[in-house]
C-alpha cells in the first residue's frame, strides 16, 4: 500500500435496502472494493448473529455488526482489508440502528459512529436520546464522524418534490445534538448552494438528502477540498489524515 492511500481516510456510507441475497451481497461488496475507501458504512444490512463469519470471509475482512431482522433494520461498517486495521473500542446497539468504533488511524485516534434512524416520531425521539448516550459515553467527540441514514432533512433546500418540508422534533433534536458536540453538515457548509439527493422515488415525486456526514469541527482541517460528495443513495467523506 502506497503512503497516500494510507494517510487518505475515503469514508462511504451507502443504504443497501438489504443484502441477505448472496448475488447482491457479493455485487455490493465488489463495488465498495473499487471506491477504494478505506471505511464503509451500511444501513438496512438485514443481517443476523449467524451471517457474520459468512459476510466477514466473503468481505475479506473486519466488519463491525449491529443486527437488526432479516427484513428490517441492520447497519455495519466494513474495513478495508488491506488496511489490517483493528477497533479499539467498539459499540453496538441491540436495534440494528447504531455502531461505532474508535481506532487509530495514521496515529490519529478516530470515531466512527453509523447510523440508521427510525421513520417512526416516537421511535426517532427515543433513538436521538440513544444516540447521544452512546456518543457522550463512548465515542472521542472531537474527532468523530457520524455518517449514516437518518430518514429526516435539516433544511427545505434537502427536500424536493412530495409534501410541503417542515420541521420536525427529530430534526430540532438533531440541531441540537449537533451543537451540543460542535459537529457539522460538512458538504452542506463546503457547498451551500450545491443540491445533491441521496434518495428518490418516483412514485411519491421525492428527492431528498437524508444519507449524511457530520463531522467533528476539529477535523475540518483533515478534509480534502473536494469533498464530501453525495450520489444517488450514497455519501462519500475523504479526510487526509497527516
């Protein structure tokens, strides 16, 4: 491995609507393999205890499991197996909804925190409370990245199309918690006027953003001008870890 591909810390988030299809399972897995990212992170896995040592052979390497059912929920973060990068800390909740580890990475003490968020209102206040538990207890808050899917938009600007955007409780929550730990909407600071969609349906005639990075303001140093980017149901985050 070259230097620049060990200091590049390439970090995609991508939901999967599920992966217990083997062919799929495999077409995803060599996908991520070509973005060449060192990190991954997985919503809507629909994995189970007895899949991981199946899905960690296949992979060729470390994943970090957080297990929902077989049709619902599931996220995970796969580790780039040429890396040989091992967890410090790892968390996992028992709703398949959250899952961070803490590593060293070029010598930098990282967290990486993936999430995916309930639809549901009451569900979504009860996992905002979760969520800050965890990242409170568990997490190195200055040097934290969160990624993942929280099925809600921040702003009118990351709705277009379907009903009339308006603020929810999850989403003030999630203003909140951003505050609290000095996190930010990266590629929505870096490009304010750029309107990217991580999700689409042309039944409902909807594009919003709702797959994300928040990112710790201590490391907005470590990104690269060119990102983050958002694609069709996928983000992407490149930090250059010196």
């Amino acid at each position: 491995m070259n230097n620049s591909r060990n200091q590049n810390c390439k970090t995609v988030s991508l939901n999967v609507r599920g992966i217990r299809d083997q062919a799929k399972r495999m077409s995803i897995f060599s996908y991520l393999k070509d973005q060449e990212a060192s990190f991954h992170f997985l919503q809507e896995t629909f994995s189970e205890i007895s899949d991981e040592s199946t899905w960690k052979k296949e992979w060729g390497g470390n994943i970090i499991f957080s297990h929902g059912g077989r049709h619902s929920r599931g996220v995970c973060i796969l580790i780039d197996p040429s890396l040989n990068q091992k967890s410090e800390h790892s968390f996992t909740d028992n709703s398949g909804r959250i899952v961070l580890i803490t590593l060293n990475f070029n010598c930098l003490k990282l967290s990486l925190c993936n999430i995916y968020a309930p639809n549901n209102q009451n569900e979504q206040l009860l996992f905002i409370q979760e969520l800050n538990n965890c990242l409170l207890d568990q997490s190195e808050v200055t040097r934290l990245i969160i990624g993942g899917d929280r099925n809600c938009t921040l702003t009118t600007k990351d709705k277009k199309g379907g009903l009339a955007w308006k603020p929810t409780n999850f989403r003030n929550c999630i203003l909140i918690t951003m505050n609290m730990l000095d996190l930010v909407d990266i590629q929505k600071e870096r490009h304010p006027n750029v309107n990217k969609f991580s999700y689409s349906s042309k039944a409902l005639n909807l594009k919003s953003k709702i797959n994300f990075f928040l990112l710790a303001k201590k490391l907005k140093k470590c990104l690269k001008s060119r990102h983050p980017d958002i694609y069709s149901s996928r983000s992407q985050l490149n930090l250059f870890v010196a």
